[in-house]
C-alpha cells in the first residue's frame, strides 16, 4: 500500500503471522499428533494429547487418535483412561465447550482474508483488512477464552486427584495466545498507517499553491518584444 511506510507492512505481516499460528492450532490433535492444546502424562509412560477436533493416546505400543468430528468429552476420556473423577457439571461443561472449538479454523479463515486485503492497495482497502481483523481477533478471542475454560477443567481435575498423572498447556494453546496478540497489534498498525496516509493526503499542498498563485492559476513569461507599452 502506497504512502503508509514500514509499519503498515509490519502490519500486514502481524495478520500473515497470527494466521499460520492458527491454523497450527486448528490441525492440533488428531491431525498432528504432536501438537496438542492440552497434554496428560500418565504414569504408566504413555500421555493423552487434546486438540481441535478430538484426542490421541501416546503409549509404546502406538498412537491410537480419534476421528476428526466436532466436539467429544475429554472429561469422560480420562476418566475412562486414568479413573479421574469429575463432577456431572464439569463433564457436560467440557463436552459443550468442545463444540465452540470450531472457531478455530473459522478464525484463521477470517485472518487469512484481512491479510489479503492488507497486501492491497488503496485507503478502501486497509479500512477493509482494519475491519475484518477485528472481527478475526473478536472470534480468536472467544475461543481462546473457551479453551481455558475447558481445558482449564480438565487440568485441574487431573492434576488433583493424587493419580499423579500432570496436564498442562502445551503448543496448540500458545499459538492461539500469540495468534491473539499479533491480531491485536496488526490490526492498530494497519488501521493507524491507513488513517495517517489518508490524512497525509488530505494536507498535502497543490501544486498551484506550492508555486505560489493563491488562485490557483499559472501564468508563462513573455518576451520583452510581446509586451506591450503603456505609450
């Protein structure tokens, strides 16, 4: 984009980044074994990893994941797997709270296209890219939140029921956060670039007022021989 300088680029990079965060989050287990919103290492060395669109268990013998669906009961899987205790409320909080991760690929759909607006040229355009971001860090922020929520449960009740099984935040969940944030600073960067080069225009001089008519009008020089005597 003409005339908005560096930070409107950093900008633009900020959206292209908390995109590819993401969708890192999104293919989470079982899409990708190894990347996880929350893990549980159980004490017989094998570990349980949560994602996006359901579970993998880790063992020795093999990964054996689920299918990718929307929403399941990761209360009911550890309890089944490591006999923890949770409460009917807790249980049907998790597996209701589960649905709404669905707003992680919808996110970084919506991420994706502010990004392509922000590489476009024009005020109509950055206002455009401006906006969708907002709306990409409302839906960022909503699952984030949710996902605390409800993995924070299920941390909690494992790592409390003296089985000595631990659960914790691992990278799915981190790249949400900093996804968070690089929308948040992307969007400012390119909505003030945008408002500035905007009014950069809007102040700068004419080209007649730069060589000095006040009415805006130009004249040529004429020749001593064209001009004409007063005589």
């Amino acid at each position: 984009m003409a005339n908005t300088g560096i930070f409107h680029h950093i900008g633009t990079f900020l959206l292209f980044a908390a995109t590819i965060l993401l969708l890192i989050t999104t293919i989470s287990s079982p899409v990708v074994n190894d990347i996880a919103i929350l893990k549980v290492k159980i004490n017989d060395n094998s570990a349980i990893t949560f994602g996006t669109f359901g579970y993998c268990t880790t063992s020795s013998s093999g990964d054996d994941c689920t299918g990718k669906h929307i929403g399941y009961n990761p209360a009911l899987v550890m309890e089944g797997i490591d006999n923890t205790d949770f409460s009917r409320a807790s249980m049907d909080t998790s597996k209701a709270l589960t649905r709404v991760m669905i707003l992680h690929p919808i996110a970084c759909g919506v991420s994706f296209i502010a990004f392509l607006l922000a590489l476009g040229s024009g005020f109509c355009g950055a206002i455009a890219a401006a906006m969708v971001s907002v709306i990409a860090w409302i839906i960022t922020i909503v699952v984030m939140i949710t996902d605390f929520v409800l993995f924070g449960i299920i941390k909690r009740h494992v790592n409390n029921d003296g089985s000595g099984s631990n659960a914790y935040f691992t990278t799915a969940m981190w790249t949400l956060l900093v996804a968070m944030l690089c929308l948040f600073l992307g969007t400012i960067l390119v909505l003030l670039t945008c408002c500035s080069s905007r009014m950069h225009r809007q102040n700068k001089p004419t080209k007649h007022a730069e060589s000095g008519y006040a009415n805006g009008t130009t004249t040529t020089r004429r020749h001593f021989w064209q001009r004409r005597t007063r005589y």
